[in-house]
C-alpha cells in the first residue's frame, strides 16, 4: 500500500470517527402524534404534521371508527414510523368505540369501552374499567386481536403504545402489554433507551401560545440526549368540535392548535437551527 491510499484510509476513518462521535452529541427529538383514528380531521392533521411539519411517528386505534382510512393513509406513506395505540377506553361523549372481540368485562352496559381507566371525580365509579371486574384474559384477548388488525393492515409497524395508560392497572397487565409486544415483534420501548419524555410548560391555550411554549422548550434540550414530545393534532372543523367529554370541551380549538405547533415556519427554522435530529421509535435501535 502506497503513501497517499495509506493517508486517504486515514482520512476517511478519522472523518467517520469524527462523524460518528459528533452525531452522538447531538440532541435527538421523537414527535408522536397520538389518538389517529378517532376522527377525520385527526387523521389529516397528523399526515399534514408528518408531510409538512416535525412530526415523526403516529399511533393508531384499530377499534376507532376512521381506521379504514388510517390504512389508506400509513400505507400511502410507507415511512411514516407506526404503532398501534392498543385502547380498552372510549372517552369521548359524543363517538363511542367498541372492541373487536367479545370481552364482557370490558364493556358498559351499551357494548362501549368505559370512559375511563381509573375512578375520575368528574364520572360515577361505575364509569372506570379499573372497577367493572374486568379479566386478564380478556385483556389480552382484546388486545390480541388489536395488534393482529394493526399488523395485518399496516405492515410498518413498528410498535406498541397504551391509550390512557391502561396497563397501569397492575403489574401483570404491565408485563401482559411486554410480553405481547415482544412476541410479536414491536417491542421497541422508549424507557429501555434512556429517552425523557418532555411536555410544554408555559402557555399553551392559543396556537402562538403553544408555538412560543415550543420554541422555548427546545432550547432547554441537552445535547447528547433523546427526548420524546407527545401531542395529539387535529382540525379545527365542525366534526371536531361536536367530540369532547367533560372537562375537556375545546377539544377543536385546542388540537388545532398542536397542528399549528408541529407545522410552523418558526418551529421548523429552529429544530434545523439548533441541529435537533428528528427520529422515530425505530431509529432509536440505531442511536
């Protein structure tokens, strides 16, 4: 080997090493856009988010009455990061969901899902799943079944969330929700990567309060670290805003609003500004 190939290798390894270690301090930002399924002005706004914006992964509800059009959507965008948002709660007043399966454990009187997981002041008792006897084997039957629709339709996916934290319920429901993932193949679990879920802490009730809030949380992160925003965008639509339930009734406005964040000319400028990485669950194998 001669001088000048000798120091050409050199070079190339050193510019590896250095690009590898400066990718290594860089700060890592995933964008989840939760809850795609539950209404159409939902589904546009998160496409929009990933086609336009920072968005850089979705969730979505295999039991939710727009999930025909999820599949056309995720499958229309075959990058798009997915996972399935596995759901055993209907909290909305004025759109119900069901589950696939028959778990009579799971349902209130009406064959919905119950609002709620745990107990809220604002329902009766009776609303929660965690007080209706619910089984594990209907939860895992259910769950099953939700997984197995997600994957057959969406072939991408490459994980699975809880929707209202359901696996809260106790430790083996918990290690339930592992198992399956595992099983199936979609475990990627941000909390084995040493991800910090992170949330807006100032003013967030109008669009520029929530881009303003944004822009100042990014300039918080720490270099080195990965981080994971969670968010839910919709459209400020007529469908949108007769979906609401108590305690929560500007369910349009306010979503409309998580659209205008994760879209921004401003939002956009500053994440490349600040050298922010945008990833998704799968690349966080690779980081």
């Amino acid at each position: 080997m001669d001088k000048t190939t000798y120091s050409l290798i050199l070079l190339f390894l050193f510019t590896l090493l250095n690009y590898n270690c400066i990718k290594a301090q860089s700060t890592k930002l995933i964008v989840r856009g939760d809850d795609m399924g539950f209404s159409h002005s939902s589904n546009e706004a998160i496409i929009d988010s990933y086609q336009k914006g920072i968005m850089t992964t979705v969730e979505v509800m295999p039991v939710t009455p727009w999930f025909p059009e999820v599949i056309q959507m995720c499958n229309a965008n075959p990058d798009l990061d997915v996972g399935i948002h596995l759901s055993l709660t209907s909290e909305w007043t004025n759109v119900k969901w069901r589950p696939l399966t028959q778990v009579e454990s799971l349902i209130d009187s009406n064959g919905y899902f119950y609002p709620m997981v745990w107990p809220n002041s604002k329902y009766g008792e009776d609303q929660a799943l965690a007080n209706n006897g619910w089984t594990y084997s209907d939860i895992e039957k259910e769950i099953r079944a939700q997984i197995e629709l997600g994957i057959k339709n969406i072939p991408h996916i490459s994980h699975v969330t809880a929707h209202m934290g359901w696996y809260s319920l106790d430790e083996k429901v918990a290690s339930l929700l592992k198992r399956l993932a595992v099983e199936y193949k979609i475990d990627i679990d941000p909390i084995d990567y040493n991800v910090t879920k992170i949330r807006l802490t100032g003013p967030r009730k109008t669009p520029g309060q929530k881009v303003d809030s944004f822009l100042k949380m990014l300039l918080g992160l720490e270099k080195g670290k990965t981080y994971l925003f969670v968010e839910h965008p919709a459209y400020n639509t007529n469908e949108m805003k007769a979906i609401g339930h108590i305690g929560y009734k500007n369910v349009a406005e306010d979503r409309n609003g998580v659209t205008t964040m994760w879209t921004h000319p401003k939002v956009i400028a500053e994440v490349k500004r600040l050298n922010i990485e945008l990833i998704n669950y799968k690349d966080i194998k690779e980081h």
